[in-house]
C-alpha cells in the first residue's frame, strides 16, 4: 500500500452545498514519515450567506477561523479556496484517505476541487474509519454501536476532548488513532 492520508474538515453547513473551511490533512508515507497540515479557507470563498448557523457553531468558525481573530499557529495557514485546492490535490495526491464518515469530507473536499478546476488525485475509495471499525467489533459483539463516538470507545480509542472534537486536526488525529488501532490488530490476528 502507499501513502495513507488521514483527514477532517468543517463546513458551512450539512446538506448539499456545504463548504470546507477547516480542513486537516495527515499525510503518511510508506517509509512512515509524517506530515501535517491544517487549512482554513477565506472567507470571501465560504459563500456564508448560504452557510447554516448550527454547523458554524459546532466547528467553532466564529472563534477559531483566523479571519475572527483566531491566531495562526504553526503548521496552518489561511488561503483562497484556489490555493487550498492545490494543497489538498498536492497532499492526497495517489494517497488512500482516511476519515470518519469520509464519504461526507471527500465530496466536500471535491466541490472545492471542482470550484478550482482540479479534481481529486487521492485513490478512487476513501475509507471510512468507523465502518471498518464496525466491522471488527461486530466480529466480537453482534450489537456493536454504530455511530462513531460509542464505536471509537468499543475498540479502545479515545474520543478527541472537547477542545479537540470537532476541529479538523482534532478529529483527524482521531482518525490516525483509530487507523492505527485496527491495523495493530489485524496484525496481531494474522500472526
């Protein structure tokens, strides 16, 4: 397998239309080398007056965007929906991507592709952590949970705090946690 990529965004809204504005990138390559980045996206390119409250609210845009006064902090950056395109094709470039529900984060992440004339180059299967997650537990429990905070617990792997849930980093490192607990097992099965 190649590099692995494991991320999160948050957007403008739930439904149909909705926009990244944070978006955490984990790149892992083969060798195991690691880097990490979180993009925040400006807001003229967030079409906010389509944007609904609640999800702003939950990913905490009015107190952690940059553009609210948020500080940037190492290993992030503010940038056009143009530029943040680029990064995120340049960092899932042939990568298989890794999230919780990454159906929902990679059709996202493909509108802001589509807006920039570029299209995905990450391999053509995302991978949602807690179905394979699911998958191993119900190995063990036939009434294994199925929404991914009680499923996280049921393998072992802790759920972000509430500083982290909910922000793209915070809950990409959830992700690497998860992917990296199920890959430990599967290989203690094998051997």
């Amino acid at each position: 397998m190649g590099a692995v990529v494991f991320l999160d965004t948050e957007t403008t809204k739930r439904e149909r239309g909705y926009r990244p504005w944070d978006i955490a990138l984990i790149r892992r390559e083969i060798s195991g080398e690691e880097t990490a980045i979180t993009i925040f996206v400006d807001k003229a390119d967030l079409d906010l007056a389509n944007a609904d409250p609640e999800s702003l609210r939950i990913g905490g845009f009015d107190y952690r965007h940059p553009q609210n006064g948020a500080r940037l902090e190492p290993g992030q950056v503010l940038c056009t929906g143009d530029e943040a395109a680029r990064m995120v094709q340049q960092w899932t470039d042939s990568a298989m991507v890794f999230g919780v529900n990454c159906s929902y984060d990679t059709v996202g992440l493909d509108g802001l592709l589509e807006r920039a004339g570029l299209s995905s180059t990450w391999f053509y299967a995302p991978q949602s952590i807690d179905a394979i997650a699911y998958g191993f537990v119900l190995k063990d429990d036939p009434a294994a949970p199925r929404s991914s905070e009680p499923l996280s617990k049921a393998c072992g792997v802790d759920v972000p705090g509430p500083e982290e849930r909910h922000t793209a980093m915070g809950d990409a490192l959830w992700v690497r946690r998860w992917y990296d607990y199920l890959h430990a097992r599967e290989c203690a099965e094998l051997a």
